[in-house]
C-alpha cells in the first residue's frame, strides 16, 4: 500500500477557521516549545507564557524617534492603501523594526484599548500580523508549526476517525471520495466531530 502525500491545504479555509484551527493544536505548539530540537529554533530565554521577546530592545541602528515615524509611515500606509499593502516587504520590514515600540504599546500600563491599538498598527490586525507576532514573540512559526504537526499526527488521526467515531457527521466525510489532501480531510473530521 503506498504512503499518500500530505498537503498543505489551508487555503480552502477562511481566515476565522484558520485562527479556530490554530488553537486547536495549541497544544502541540506548546510540546514543541519544549523540545526546540524538533523545530530546531534557536530561542531565548522565556518567560511563563513562551514568549522570548516580551519587551525587546530597540534595533541598535533605531531611536525612538526613528521608530515612532516609521509606526506613522505605517499609519498612512495603510489609510493610503488600507489592508492590502500588507503583502508588500515595506510593510513587513517596517513591523519587524517597530516591533519594540509595538510591544511597548501593548505592554503599557494601563492597557490601551483595542481600538487605540488597531489605530497604532492596524496591519497587527490581519492573519499575517498576528502570525509574524506570535513567531517574533516565541521564536516560533505557527504556520509551520502546525504543518509539522499536522503531518505527524495525520494518519493517526485519519484513523482514530475511522475506527472510534461513528457519528454521522464523520461518516459522511470519511465516505467521501479520497483525497490526497490529507491535511484537508482532517480539519473537515476535526469540525465535523467538534460542531
């Protein structure tokens, strides 16, 4: 019997499902963060919650002045462009160098309202945001995280469905038409079983 391939396939899934089905397997993220040998990162000291970059220092080449104008060019990126100059690398380098004036603004006391930091760093707020975060916080993709783990635990979980769960939900898709996209019939076994 041959191996069958697994394949990537979140992108026949919306952006709220996709943040649904990440905390699904926060979990496994979280048994990886313990052994970085799997993931071979190379991380840093951690606090309680994984993050190693809590409150980061300023990039050795920036002030804060230089800082805070880069957050305005983002600013008006975005009411130029709105959220769809997000894919462009001048967004991306520009989060990356005013990452530590974000985590200043986030870590303040009292805590800025959602609204006050959606107006600051509106591209936080996009799927893309909110994973380069989480990598600059814990040293870990989430995206590739997930792939792994998806891909060690696919045919596992495939067959826990088949033997274990009986519902009709699960039966229908498992009575579906194979798919080489493993990854794909998971996630519609995982929200059929879960619904």
């Amino acid at each position: 019997q041959s191996k069958k391939t697994v394949t990537f396939g979140l992108s026949h899934f919306s952006n709220q499902t996709v943040f649904a089905l990440v905390l699904h397997f926060v979990k496994i993220i979280k048994r990886w963060q313990r052994d970085c040998v799997r993931i071979t990162c190379k991380r840093g000291p951690t606090d309680m919650y994984g993050c190693t970059r809590f409150q980061p220092e300023l990039p050795p080449e920036e002030t804060d002045d230089t800082v805070e104008e880069k957050r305005q060019r983002l600013q008006s990126t975005h009411s130029k462009y709105g959220i769809n100059r997000q894919d462009r690398p001048k967004v991306t380098d520009l989060m990356y160098t005013t990452f530590s004036l974000q985590r200043k603004h986030i870590n303040r006391i009292p805590a800025p309202s959602l609204t006050d930091l959606q107006t600051s760093w509106p591209y936080l707020f996009t799927q893309r945001g909110i994973f380069s975060l989480f990598e600059l916080l814990t040293d870990v993709g989430i995206l590739r995280a997930l792939e792994l783990s998806i891909e060690e635990f696919v045919n596992a979980i495939v067959g826990y469905f088949r033997t274990k769960v009986k519902t009709a939900n699960v039966q229908t898709i498992l009575a579906q038409e194979e798919t080489d996209d493993l990854t794909f019939l998971v996630f519609q076994l995982l929200m059929a079983h879960f619904k």
